[in-house]
C-alpha cells in the first residue's frame, strides 16, 4: 500500500502535536469505540520475535485512582529531594500528572516470559522485549492524539506501588502508567521546553555518520 502526500501529511503532523499532558483533562467519559481504536493502534506496534508481550489494565475506578496517585506523591517527594535547592523549586511547582484529573488510566505492561526464555531477536540483547511494549506506548500515544485525546506518561512512580494498586502480578513489569482523556487544549511546545526546564536540542547535533 502506498501512502500519498495528504496522508504522510497527517502522520508528521500528528507525530509534531503529541504532547505530554497533565493538567487541562476533561471529565467527559472517552467513548469504548475510540478506547478500542487506539488499544487496536497499540496492539500493532512491533515486537521483537513477534512475541507481543504488552497487556493493557485500564483505569476508570476512584479509589484505584487514589491508589496510583499515592505512590505518585511517594516518589515525588523522593525525586525533589534529588536536586539542588533551585532546581527543586522549580521541580515542586510543576504539575507532573493527572492521574485523578483524567477520566482514563492505561497501564502497559511487558510479559518478559510470554513466549518461552527463547526468543528471536532478544537472545544477544534481553532487553529488546521491553523496548517492544514501549513501541506501544507510542502507538497508543499518537492513535490518541489523532483522536484528539490527551495523554500523560506518569513516570514517577515505582514499580511494587503500580503492581500493588492494580493487582499486578510480580514477573509482569509495568512499563507506563498512562492519563488519557479530552483535554480543554494541547500546548503549543513541550510544558517543560516551555517552563524552561531544558531547551530542545538541535538535530543537527545529534547526526552521526559511519562513526560517532
């Protein structure tokens, strides 16, 4: 199938207006069709030996929000504690998630045992299955944006915390919490870009050819 110019149009600019949402979710409810699509979207994402190893939890429930959120706040705390005195102050007053915000949470996962200890494509780097549900998370991140739904990587978090509120199995590895929902806008550049945080950086710094 070839791809024409309005439709190669559409993907970079998708890809151009994804953002990092946090804090301009809407409570209106995501409707199951469009919750399907873009499962669908990251369903199709690739994997290495074909081994798909992502399984998705969702989210709608109050009391598991506050769950997730708690463990947000844990490590919140301990990540502030990490900068230095200025930097902190800047860290403590950014919003970093809308977990109870938005009317969605999509937990992504990897089942590292899936298809057996043999796998191909992960025999000289193991890691390769983990790297495969993280391909899902963007499928899934800009199925949404094309959706016009927000979503938000909720990072902060521990690991044992997202297994403990979502009744996660141990050998399952959490790969991303995710917020998703309408949101009242998208921001124009990256919150952080725009806070100030860091700048992006130049490509052209970043292209190496046959050597680093």
């Amino acid at each position: 199938m070839i791809i024409n110019e309005q439709e190669r149009d559409a993907v970079y600019k998708t890809i151009f207006n994804r953002r990092d949402v946090r804090g301009e979710f809407l409570p209106d409810p995501v409707p199951d069709d469009v919750i399907r699509r873009i499962l669908v979207a990251a369903h199709h994402a690739p994997s290495v030996g074909f081994m798909q190893p992502w399984d998705f939890v969702l989210v709608s429930d109050v009391e598991v929000k506050r769950r997730v959120k708690a463990g947000f706040e844990e490590a919140h705390r301990e990540a502030a504690g990490l900068f230095d005195d200025e930097r902190r102050a800047v860290y403590q007053q950014l919003k970093l998630e809308g977990i109870t915000e938005a009317p969605l949470g999509i937990c992504i996962t990897c089942d590292r045992a899936r298809t057996g200890p043999v796998v191909i494509g992960r025999t000289a780097n193991p890691e390769m299955d983990l790297y495969s549900s993280v391909c899902a998370v963007q499928n899934l991140w800009l199925a949404a944006r094309a959706e016009n739904l927000g979503v938000g990587w909720v990072s902060i978090i521990h690991h044992d915390r997202l297994r403990e509120a979502l009744g996660i199995p141990q050998h399952i590895v959490p790969i991303a919490y995710l917020c998703v929902g309408y949101v009242s806008r998208f921001h124009e550049r990256p919150e952080l870009e725009k806070a100030g945080w860091l700048p992006r950086m130049e490509l052209a710094d970043l292209i190496h050819r046959n050597q680093w």
